[in-house]
C-alpha cells in the first residue's frame, strides 16, 4: 500500500511538473505565415486569420517614465469602444529589460503584437518588426504627416519599422528655489541663452548660495550627454565614416571632465550608480540635465521645491537630442493587420494630441505642433525650441542603424574611465572611433 | 478460519528502481533547465547568433576571438580577486559561528534564525541594501558621517572601496547558509573523541585543530566546493549594487558575459563561447580541489 502511494505520488508529481512547465495555446497564425519573426511579412492589406466574430487579443509591450501608461489605457479603451472585436492588453516591462523582452518572445516564437520601443530598441530589434509600408496603402502619406528630422529614428534602412507616438526633447530642469534663493535668474528668452561658461558660473554661485550640494547631474555620458557634445560642435558620425575624434569632441570631452573634477557634477552618479533622478527629487541638485519625459514624474513628485525648465547654454552651437517613442509591429505574432490598425488609430491626429496632452509629451505630428497643455505650457515651448535649433547631427548619429548597439557601451564606459582619470579625453575620442568603425563595415 | 495474507517481500528489482523515482523529479528540473540549455549553449558557441536572426556556423572563431579578448580576461582576472578574497572569509567566519551555535547557549535557535535570515533574502535586495547603506551622496553611511563631523567616504566611487563593499555584502549575505552547513558537520563528530581529549589534557585549541578541523574535512569541502562555485558566478548582487562600476572595476566575468549576449551588439553566439570557457575554467578549478583534497575524505 505504502509503495503504491509514493509510486502515485512520484508521478503525479513528474505529471503535474510536465503540465506546469508547457507552454500555453499558441497564438493564430495568419496565412501564409509560418510564425518566423525574421522572415518577410505576408503581402500588403493582409487580414489576419480570426474569425470576424472572434475577440482579437493584441499584447503591447510598454514601458513609461511617468504617467502615459494612464494615457494609453485611455487610447485603448478609446479604440476598443470602436472595435468590440479587439482587445489590447498592455504589459509592462522596465524600459531597461525591453529589448531582452522583444528578443526572447520572438525567439521563443511568441512575439507580442506590438510593443513601445525608442530608437535604441529598433535598432535593435527592427529585424523582428513589420515593414509597415506593406501593410498601409499610402505610407508616404503617412509618413509625410510626421516630423521629418525623425523619421530615420524609425525608418530604418528603407524599412518603416514603426511609427512615432511621441518626440523628446533633452533639456534642462532646473530648481527654481535654489536659483532664487542664490540670486541668479535663468535666461528667459533664447536670446539671452548662455554660454557653458556663463552657465558653469551660475551654477557655482547657486551651489554656494542655494542651498544645494551640487550644481548638476546628467542622465548618462551617451544619450544625454550627447547634447553636450552637439552643442560643442562635435558628433560621433560623419557620412564616410566616424567623425566623433575631433577637436570639438575634445574640448566637450575636456569640459565635461572638469565638471566633475570640480564637484559641480557629482562623480557618484556616473561612477557610483546614484540615480539622477533621485538626486533632483531630493532638492540637493540645481540642474538636472534631462528631458521632457519626466515632466509628470516632477510634477507629481516635487513637493518640497519649486521646479521649471530654462534654455540650455550653448558653445558653437545651440542643440538637444531628439528622441522619442514609437509603436512597432511583430512578424509572427498572428494579428499582424490588427496590429498595424491600431498603431494608424493611435498615432492619428487627435488620439496623438489626447495621448500627448495627457502624458506632457511633444507630438511628432506636425498639424499638433501647438497642443494645450494642461501643465507647463511655457516648458513645453522651450522644448520646442530647443527642438528648433538642434543640429541634424543629432538625429544623424541616434537614427543610425545599430548606432546605439554599438557605441553605447564603449561610450558609458570610456566616459567613466575618463571621469576616473584613467585615461584622457584624447584616447578616449582615439578609442571611440576605432569602436565605431565597425558600423561602416 | 480466515486465510492471513502473506506480506511479500520487496523484490530485488524495486529495491534498484525507487532511488533512481525518488530522483526522477530532480533529474527532469536538472536535464530541463540546466543540461539541455547546456548543450543549446555549447551548439550556439560554434555559430554566429544575434537571438533574432538564424544562427550561422563558424566553427571555433568565437572561442578564438575570446582568447585574444582582453577585456574578457581582466573580468576573469576581476573576479578571481574577488573570488581570492571572499573564499577565506566565506569559510572562516561560518565556521566561527557554528562552533558557538553548537553550544549550549540561552536562545540558540534566535541566534540561529538571525544569522541564516541574510540568506535568504534575493542577491538583488541585499544589493540595493547595501547600496542605500553605502551610496555616497544618498547612503546613511555617509549621512552618519556627516552628522559627527567626519567627511564622506566615496564607497561606490571608488574601485578599491566598491570591491570592498561588494566583498562585505556577499559575505554578509552567504555565511548563514554555510554556518548551517558547518553545524550539521560539526554534530556528526562523537562527543566522545572530545571526552577522550579532554580526558588527556588537550585544551580548546589543541581539540579544534586536530579533532573538529580533520573531521570536518567532507564539511569543509561541501562548503569550498560550493563556495567556489556561487562566488565565481557572483551576478544579481553586484549589478544591484555597483553595475560593475565604477567604471569597469567591479565588473565580473558573469556581468561580461551577460553584457556580450544582450547589451549593446548582442552576440549570443560569443557569450556562449564565453559561458563554455567559464564552465571548463570551473570545472577544471573543482576538479584540482577533488584531487588535492582528496574528494573531502578524512585520513
């Protein structure tokens, strides 16, 4: 009796252990396509297998900084009253673990339906999305309804890989208590933008008289840091080949390590993984050199200092880095056309300036150039301004196919060698274009 | 008269066969999730593989350009420093401890839980624990520091300082599982060998050194074996807590590895290779330790 109930037990242990660790229904698979992400999409105007009767589940990977999560769910609540048939679930993931996400489902041969991706993630992953010109009858007419200087953010070697819910803009958040405090007034117009000199200086006497530890943080020494580099006359791309060891690039190089070795950044947060972010929060810095993505995280997370968004200072040019977000599509995932339905609905004219509104974000369309804001109108023109005057490298170098994949980590980690002084600016900029060489090969 | 059932014996052939059902379910978890990815990853070393695009075989070119990756190697070198420095500590102080959790003392078992309690917390949470201890300008530390007048200690900013947290942590968060281990070493020794040395006038230290250390070999072995091996993959803590920072410093062949396969290029062809090289490394280090020590056996 004893043996025939551990018997019993050991295969229902083995049983339930083979049930737990299957896979669950696969998704439908639309015709003609044999569920292999990297393979051409099926033609143009191709409808997905489902039944028009049957519920059509779209899953959207989605990461957010603050609060467009709220605005989407309300996109998609939006389009579901339109579409009874359709339902979109959103499932988030930390922006950091997104392309390991995408990589992983379609490799397990369960891409999502869509997923929110930035120019980095394409770069990445635009083997795996659709081509969404064979799927959109007029795609130039759609296309010609976006920003141009970011179209190659998504358009990628003549692919139209996805298409753009919103812009970012680099800036300067800084903190209006400390400033006033200090006695110093930011620039209130582009005309009296200053100089990173003049800039540096302001920030010494708000760090002495304002109340805080440091005069700045920058997010990271790629992206944003990258602004810097722009406005100093550098890139990292020339049309041939890299062009990032310049004397430009130097003397951005040079200038940002005196930063640190002044104290006026704190080295603990490019070398010691303290958040930017976090420091900001917490009143102890004056500027925090980031973007209009944390405009609802600010808002509804600083209460003890007033906040606001000034110009960012020039050297031989005024710039930020454009960036933003996109909706892509995944081959293989069986709701190819829903998914691409979806993307034209909530990138169309007034869901995008709805979705914009509510998340504090800059369209990317050009007939919503002037949305009202509920909240920091006046930051908003700013952004746009710098937006204005930012130059075509910016989007050259960040639009780039596998610019990002390629240069992030050398770049992140030669700036922290840099900041450590273990090397100079001079070998880094030697070291950096020997690593960028590779994307000309 | 009722017949009595005569109880049969269990057959030779049962007797064979219910250790090895006792251990099929273990041996599914084990060839499911650590042997076929095994093997997955030794196929995925020979070809060139980004994870979305199909794999292109190239024989040995991975394994050839990890040998001249220098980068590769100071990672290696990294954690072996690392690994150098924790071992001794890892062994010495749970060790330490269990000679004092053996004895007959008020609360035993809460000193028990309280020191075990650290190891069961996710490596990611004693990371970030640390971190908010040690974090320069947002870690009570310094924050402390500050309060008597002292100034801030760079602790994650640092290389020497970091390596050093990451050491304490690891450290901190390990020597509760291998003082369980050690007491269970230690209460298989005969109380008689004490008695019989005590008897013959030995002292504490005498006892412990030619009693309880010979016959705590197999103990101690488990524990260096086990200890070796979850140091050298050391990963989830040090990401938590420095992201191999500053710089590169803290950056060990596991974050490497990872780095290779899913940031920046993503070549998952070569982080196999990689993750092939570490595993014959380690194995090769594990066997060394079965030869010299004898396989853990009391002489």
């Amino acid at each position: 009796m004893k043996k025939i109930l551990s018997l019993t037990l050991v295969f229902t242990l083995i049983l339930a252990m083979s049930v737990g660790c299957s896979s669950g229904d696969a998704p439908s698979q639309a015709a003609g396509n044999d569920g292999s992400a990297h393979e051409s999409s099926p033609a143009g105007g191709a409808e997905s297998s489902a039944d028009p009767g049957e519920k059509v589940v779209l899953d959207m990977l989605w990461f957010a900084d603050g609060a467009e999560t709220e605005a989407m769910q309300h996109i998609i609540d939006d389009y579901q009253a339109l579409n009874p048939n359709v339902q979109v679930n959103l499932l988030e993931v930390p922006y950091d673990e997104m392309t390991n996400k995408i990589m992983m489902s379609v490799v397990g041969g369960e891409p999502p339906a869509l997923a929110r991706t930035t120019e980095s993630i394409l770069s990445a992953c635009y083997d795996a999305t659709l081509d969404l010109a064979e799927y959109v009858d007029d795609i130039d007419g759609v296309l010609a309804q976006f920003m141009p200087s970011i179209h190659n953010y998504f358009v990628i070697n003549d692919k139209v890989t996805a298409l753009p819910t919103d812009v970012t803009a680099n800036g300067m958040i800084y903190n209006k208590t400390a400033f006033d405090k200090a006695g110093v007034t930011v620039p209130a117009t582009p005309d009296d933008i200053w100089t990173w000199d003049e800039f540096v200086t302001a920030l010494e006497k708000v760090k002495a008289d304002g109340g805080v530890q440091f005069g700045m943080v920058i997010d990271n020494p790629s992206h944003r840091w990258s602004t810097m580099l722009y406005q100093f006359g550098g890139r990292f791309l020339g049309e041939d080949g890299p062009a990032f060891n310049s004397p430009e690039t130097i003397q951005a190089l040079t200038f940002t390590k005196e930063l640190f070795d002044k104290e006026i950044v704190p080295k603990s947060t490019w070398l010691g993984g303290e958040d930017p972010n976090n420091m900001f929060r917490s009143g102890q810095v004056a500027v925090h050199l980031s973007g209009n993505w944390m405009m609802t995280n600010y808002r509804d997370n600083i209460k003890d200092f007033e906040w606001g968004v000034t110009y960012m200072p020039k050297a031989k040019n005024r710039s930020s880095t454009p960036g933003g977000k996109q909706l892509a599509a995944f081959g293989g995932s069986g709701v190819e056309q829903e998914a691409v339905d979806f993307i034209l609905y909530a990138t169309s004219q007034e869901a995008n300036a709805k979705y914009c509104v509510e998340s504090l974000f800059l369209s990317p369309r050009l007939d919503n150039a002037k949305l009202d804001y509920p909240f920091g109108k006046e930051y908003f023109e700013v952004f746009a301004n710098e937006l204005e005057h930012t130059v075509p490298d910016a989007s050259f170098d960040w639009g780039y196919p596998d610019f990002a994949g390629v240069a992030r980590t050398p770049q992140n980690e030669g700036m922290y060698e840099m900041i450590a002084g273990n090397i100079t600016p001079e070998q880094h900029a030697a070291n950096m274009e020997k690593v960028l060489e590779e994307l000309y090969q | 008269m009722k017949k009595i059932k005569k109880k049969q014996g269990v057959t030779s052939l049962e007797m064979k066969l219910f250790p090895y059902l006792l251990i099929l379910p273990n041996l599914f978890i084990f060839a499911t999730f650590i042997a076929v990815p095994a093997l997955f990853g030794a196929y995925f070393s020979l070809n060139k593989w980004s994870g979305m695009s199909a794999p292109v075989f190239i024989g040995l070119d991975n394994y050839v350009r990890a040998f001249h990756d220098v980068k590769f190697w100071q990672s290696f070198g990294r954690t072996l420093v690392y690994v150098l420095i924790s071992l001794p500590f890892i062994m010495g102080i749970p060790l330490f401890l269990a000679n004092l959790m053996i004895k007959e003392i008020r609360a035993k078992g809460m000193f028990r839980a309280i020191f075990y309690w650290p190891s069961m917390i996710s490596y990611i949470i004693v990371g970030i624990s640390f971190k908010f201890m040690f974090g320069d300008n947002t870690g009570i530390i310094n924050y402390l520091l500050s309060l008597m007048g002292k100034a801030k200690v760079e602790w994650l900013t640092q290389g020497s300082t970091a390596m050093f947290v990451v050491i304490l942590a690891t450290i901190w968060a390990r020597t509760g599982f291998y003082m369980v281990t050690y007491i269970s070493g230690l209460q298989s020794i005969p109380l008689s060998y004490y008695e019989a040395a005590e008897v013959d006038g030995a002292n504490p230290v005498q006892r412990f050194f030619k009693i309880t250390l010979p016959l705590l070999k197999p103990t101690t072995f488990l524990v260096l074996i086990l200890s070796f091996i979850d140091l050298f993959k050391a990963y989830g803590l040090v990401l938590a807590l420095t992201k191999g920072g500053p710089g590169t410093s803290t950056k060990f062949v596991v974050q490497y590895i990872y780095e290779a396969a899913f940031d920046g290029k993503r070549e998952m062809g070569y982080a196999s290779a990689l993750s092939m090289i570490l595993l014959v490394v380690m194995a090769t280090f594990t066997l060394l330790q079965f030869k010299v020590n004898k396989g853990g056996e009391i002489q």
